[in-house]
C-alpha cells in the first residue's frame, strides 16, 4: 500500500491534469477566430516604429561580435587554471554563455532575411550572408523558405514547418463520437497507457535529440516541414522548396557554408580538431538548441490553434504564435525574439529593436488574441512536447491533442 503522501500527491496530480483539460475544452469550445484585418492592426501602432535604421542595426551587429570576442579571449586563458576541478567547470560556463550569446548575430541575420536591418536590400543581403554563414545556416535558401512559414502560419496547407500530424497521420483511431471534453479525457488516457513513449526518460533524451540535432536535421532532410514525396533539403539547387529561378541564390548559400567549412578545417589543421570543436563547435550546438527551443515554444503550445483553408487567413495565422520571456538577460542578448515575436509575425519588416515597444500597441488591439506564456522555460518545454502529439483530421480549427 502506498504511503499517504504519495497518495496524496497522485490524487493532487490528477486534480491538476483534471482542471487542465477542463480547461483546454472550454477554450476550443469557445475559440471564435479573429476578425481584425492587418491594416486595422497595423493601425494601431504607432508609425515611427516601422523605420529601419541602418546604423543603429549595424551597431548591434559590432555589440555581438565584440561581446563574443570578450568571451572568446577569456576562454583561452581556462587551461592555464591549475586543476581540472576548475577548467571542468570553466569550460562548461564558457559553452553555455558563448552558445547564449552567439544567437544574437544568428537573430540578426535573420533580421536581414526579412529586410528589417535596412532599407537597403545589399546591405541585408551582406551581412545576413556573413553572419548567417559563420553559423553555418544556408542563408539565402533559408530566407526563402522562412518566408514561406510566414507567409502561411497557422495553415495546416500552407505553412512549411511546425506543420502538426493528423490523427490518421499517426496511424491512430477515428476520433470517437463524443463531446470534445470527453474526446480530450479519453486522449489523456491513451496517454497514460502510452509508457514507454511517455516517461520522462523517454520524453527528455527525444527533447535532447531534438534540441542538438533538430536543427540540421531541419536543413537536410525538412524535418517538422510539410511531407514531400520525395527528399528536399536546403541545399539543393532545383528542389520542391524553391523555384527554378532561386537556383543560383541556393548556390551562394552553399558558397557560404563551403567558405565557413573551409576556414574551420584550415583553423583545426594549424591547431587542432579538438581545440576547434571546444571553442566553436559545442557553442554552435548551443546556438541549434536555443533556436530548436525558441522557434518550437513559439508555434506549439496546447492553446495554439491551427486553421484549415476555409478559415484561414494571414493575421489570424500571425496572432496564432506565442510570446514568453526567457529572463531579461537573454531576451536582451537574443533580441527579443522571444518576447515579442507576435509582432515579428504581424510585421516582419518592423526593426527587431522597435518590436518590444509595438508589443505593447498590440497586446491593447488583439486583447484575448494576443497570445503569452509566463511558463517556466523548461517546464513549457516539456509540457509543450508531451502534450502536443496531433491535431484532429477534420475541423476547420484544430487544436493539439495527446
């Protein structure tokens, strides 16, 4: 028999669980879609926001380079601590912050893919393909294809990665004819006899893999993408994603990626590949994990709603993305895009150093439509993928289910 307080914490446990789907059913049962139109939001933001400031932009840039630099310098000097009791734990510190702080440029470059850096399309087009490529993301083909995701978020058509599976997808039963809260408790169930696939063990080592490996794993064969019939990536010059005329902009990605590749190997030959993977690569892996976790929490969450083509607009798509905090440290490092990416998704041309502030002019207008999550991080993220398994064959809003 078990003790009383393992009881007691198995009963508060289903209590819980119990009240969150309560509640979950109660708001698909009263989810209504936006009516707003993109000018009425836009509208309400005030227009100094929208102008891009070549030079401010750039000396963000300068900002990230010299703060990665600094961090770089003082992690050459971790050897000469006198005890591996020290350079363990010196060289771990050094991973974590030099992988937090060279999201910045990668944000950066994506910034540029958006045009949000400056008015001038070469300048974009410069230093998105120079930070971007030191990062060893294909710029050109992902700016390509990240403009297909906004284009169409929130559209279970349209949109090109984050696309959530069916339940006949996932190969599950047809959804039994029963109210939606009923539907929601016997999915819970399902749940609880999934063991294996459920356990935390089994839940932490797929976030782990995700989060390290999702990423190029995302460029090489479009994993979380839309199913193609055959394999895509985003190096391919003729490919599902792109279109015959786009096939030399696949091929200066490629340049970029071949350059930032050769000037590694030539570093790791005149030092070595071990010194090279300890200042660079394990920060790189850094840099997938954090944008794995950022760009996942932003698009999948159990109150995220999902549009077929009936219902389906731009801005509905748009609202349909979630903003959270990461702390004040790494919202600032990271540029926001946490924190603010409703706007970045409303108006992606808007500079990224303005979105904070239009935020606040947006929550105002969509009021319950403006979606915010003040979730621990690691809690959200393990919520998000427990939770978030499928949505629904039929229905013109969907909503995860597990």
């Amino acid at each position: 028999m078990a003790p009383p307080h393992v009881v007691e914490d198995q009963v508060r446990h289903r209590i819980v669980v119990e009240d969150e789907i309560k509640l979950k059913s109660q708001y698909e049962r009263g989810y209504v879609p936006m009516e707003f139109t993109i000018k009425e939001i836009r509208d309400a933001i005030p227009a100094h926001l929208f102008i891009r400031d070549t030079t401010k932009s750039i000396m963000h840039v300068v900002k990230d380079l010299v703060t990665i630099a600094a961090v770089f310098y003082c992690a050459t000097y971790i050897d000469t601590l006198p005890s591996l009791a020290l350079r363990i734990p010196a060289w771990i510190a050094y991973w974590i912050i030099q992988g937090t702080v060279m999201v910045g440029p990668w944000i950066l470059a994506h910034e540029c893919g958006h045009g949000a850096f400056s008015d001038s399309k070469m300048i974009n087009t410069i230093f998105g393909w120079v930070l971007h490529s030191a990062l060893l993301v294909p710029y050109q083909a992902w700016q390509m294809s990240h403009s297909k995701h906004h284009k169409g978020t929130g559209s279970m058509t349209k949109d090109v990665v984050f696309v959530p599976a069916t339940r006949s997808y996932k190969g599950l039963p047809p959804k039994d004819e029963k109210s939606q809260n009923e539907t929601l408790e016997h999915d819970h169930h399902d749940h609880e006899e999934s063991i294996f696939a459920e356990t935390p063990l089994y839940t932490l080592g797929s976030l782990f893999f995700i989060l390290t490996l999702g990423w190029p794993l995302y460029l090489l064969i479009n994993l979380s993408g839309q199913e193609a019939p055959h394999w895509i990536n985003h190096f391919q010059t003729v490919a599902p994603l792109f279109e015959p005329h786009q096939a030399m902009n696949i091929f200066y990605s490629n340049c970029g990626i071949a350059i930032m590749a050769s000037i590694l190997t030539y570093v790791s030959m005149i030092t070595s590949p071990l010194t090279v993977f300890m200042y660079y690569g394990i920060p790189y892996l850094g840099v997938n994990a954090w944008i794995v976790c950022i760009t996942y929490l932003q698009h999948t969450d159990p109150m995220v709603p999902h549009f077929s083509d009936n219902v389906w607009n731009f801005q509905r798509g748009a609202a349909c993305t979630v903003d959270r905090s990461f702390g004040k440290i790494v919202d600032h490092l990271h540029h926001h895009i946490g924190d603010s990416h409703q706007c970045h998704h409303m108006f992606s041309q808007m500079p990224f150093y303005n979105a904070v502030e239009a935020t606040k002019h947006l929550k105002a207008k969509l009021g319950k439509y403006y979606l915010s999550d003040d979730t621990p991080i690691a809690k959200a993220l393990y919520r998000s993928w427990r939770q978030c398994k499928f949505v629904e064959d039929e229905g013109d809003v969907v909503f995860y289910k597990h």
